[in-house]
C-alpha cells in the first residue's frame, strides 16, 4: 500500500515538473460583446469593460483576451465595422494605461491589421488564420498568433462532431496549419496551440482532450487551454454557468499538469490562487 501511495505522488510530482509552472501564464476572458454564453452583455459597456481589465490585472492576470463576436454554439456573425468599434478603443486605452499583454479574438483579417496597428500582443483566432487574408496580414507583423482547432462553424459545430481519432485529427490539423504558416514566412516560433474545448467536440470528446492533453505537446508549441465555465462542466456537473467555478479550477490545474502553458479564464483571482498552491507543492 506504501509503495503504491509513493508511486502515485511520483506521477503528480512529475505531471506538475512536466507543467513549466514557473512560465505558465493566465489570461483574462474579457467579451464586449451582448451575446456570449458566460458574460454577454456585462461588460459591453467602456467604463465596465476598463474596470474589469483592472480588477483582472490586480488578481494576477498575465494576459487580457477581448472579444468583440461571440463564439458560442449558434452564435451570430458580426460585421468587420461592429467588432472594431467594440475591441480597437478598448485595446487602445488597455495599452496607454496599464502594463499588460493584450490578445484579441478575431477571425478577421481586418480586425487583425487594426489591432495590430494599435500594438495587440497575440491574435488569438478560432479559426486558425483559415479565412481569407488572415495569413498574409500576420505575416507582416510579430506578434504571437494562436490557432485554434474548431470543427465546423458557431453556428453547426454541435450538431453530432465525429471523430475517428480526435487527437489524432487535431494533431493533423495542427500539422497542417503550422506548415501553412512557415510557408508564409511566420516564424514558427510565434504560435501557440489552442485544441478548442468544446468547438465541434462532445462531452466525451473534452474530456479526452483533457486527459490526453499533453499529446499535442509533440508539435513542440505552447498550449493553450479554455475550459472555463464551458458547457463540458456544466453538463457533467449539472450546474449553470455561474455555478461552474469549482470545475473549472479544477480543469484549469489539470490541463496545467498537462503541459498547457496558458490557461484562458473567467476567474482570475481564483485560478491564480489554486496556480500558487499547484507550485508551492511542486516544490517539494
């Protein structure tokens, strides 16, 4: 039973080494939008949105990820002209007032070259610089690009995904847009990988993710991981969305022992806090 009971805290201490928790960084969900599934409409308004990206950065956020069209199952398009308005003057007052890395969440092209003229930090695009002109306007830049695997489309991505081998497909993807983008000149080193809970996945689907999520580690890029307040949770758990904190603390840590480098949350304070514990430990 001793032995048994070492071996098990051998494997936790070497999941947590695996982790680099000493880089891991967490990013700050911020939706301006009045549609997203966890906060639609909370912080669509200017003065709101700047008082949370305060109150993200004072609970330890490395990273703010603003949102301007909402990505959730049956979401609505948003034209290039509203998603401006709504993400340029917010990362432009974030930039001039606070010391911190930006991310915006587009799948524009035009929203892309807007944002980074006005210095974003990272694209973060769901759709992994798929649509048109998306990969010859990051090219010309520097700034960190992450691409996100997304079976499907907002609007049909929940309509029965299959799979014949999900980490398989997704590592074959990943494959394939990687070698897009070094054919376009974009320093591979630049990227970071986003295997996207819940965009064209299932229940059991999100879960393997989780459990095998290291797997990706082999394209040798960062992970990204969102499984905050994500339906994956709340089906599992029963819970609402604003009952989902317990989940996806719990998730955010696994998906760390897993090797994920960011992890993309709601809940700064607290996934910072359970972050503090999972290195005080591993220190030993």
């Amino acid at each position: 039973m001793i032995n048994m009971f070492e071996k098990s805290l051998k494997k936790l201490a070497n999941q947590v080494e695996l982790s680099h928790l000493d880089t891991v960084q967490v990013m700050g969900i911020l939706n301006v939008t009045p549609d997203s599934f966890s906060d639609g409409g909370k912080f669509a308004n200017f003065d709101s949105a700047l008082k949370q990206v305060e109150l993200m950065i004072t609970s330890g956020a490395d990273i703010i990820d603003i949102g301007g069209e909402s990505t959730r199952p049956g979401a609505i398009d948003v034209c290039e002209v509203d998603e401006i308005a709504r993400v340029i003057p917010l990362l432009k007052a974030i930039k001039a007032r606070f010391d911190v890395a930006v991310s915006i969440d587009t799948s524009k092209a035009v929203v892309m070259s807007e944002a980074i003229i006005h210095g974003t930090d990272m694209i973060n695009d769901v759709r992994a610089l798929q649509n048109e002109g998306c990969l010859d306007t990051v090219a010309q830049c520097d700034v960190q690009l992450c691409l996100m695997h997304m079976k499907g489309l907002p609007r049909t991505m929940q309509e029965k995904p299959h799979y014949e081998n999900i980490i398989k497909d997704i590592v074959e993807f990943f494959t394939q847009r990687i070698e897009n983008c070094v054919q376009r000149g974009i320093n591979k080193q630049r990227l970071v990988l986003d295997p996207g809970f819940g965009f064209g996945k299932n229940l059991s689907h999100n879960f393997q993710m989780l459990a095998q999520l290291n797997q990706f580690k082999t394209l040798e890029l960062p992970l990204l991981a969102g499984i905050s307040r994500k339906s994956m949770l709340g089906d599992l758990l029963n819970r609402d969305v604003e009952q989902r904190l317990s989940g996806s603390i719990t998730a955010a840590i696994v998906a760390i022992q897993q090797g994920a480098s960011i992890i993309r949350v709601h809940d700064v304070a607290e996934t910072v806090d359970a972050l503090k514990v999972l290195k005080a430990v591993a220190q030993y």
